[in-house]
C-alpha cells in the first residue's frame, strides 16, 4: 500500500510539473540548518546552544 501511495504521488507530481505558467524573470531564494540544543537535566541553568549551518542565498 504504501509503495502505491508514493508512486501515485510521483506519477501525479510529474504530470502537474507544467511550465506553461512559468514566467520568466529574477528570483531571490535560500535555504540553511538550524539546531537548537539544550540539556534535559534538572538544572535550570543548563547550557543551550543554537547554531546556524549552511546558509546559503542564490
């Protein structure tokens, strides 16, 4: 079931993957990573740390 359930969802994906609407022009995007970690211990003060990865904008 679930194999017929993503080939269905590639099939129809590919099929509505039309261009016909597609304008060209400029466009602005990006993506990146980031991680937010904390320590489950009783201690109120424990440390956090969030960091930032890749980040990338095209």
């Amino acid at each position: 079931m679930k194999r017929i359930l993503i080939l269905a969802i590639a099939v129809f994906s590919l099929i509505m993957a039309q261009d016909d609407f597609f304008e060209p022009g400029y466009s602005i995007g990006g993506y990146g990573e980031l991680h937010y970690n904390r320590a489950q211990t009783g201690d109120e003060e424990a440390t956090a740390t969030l960091d930032f990865h890749r980040f990338i904008i095209y």
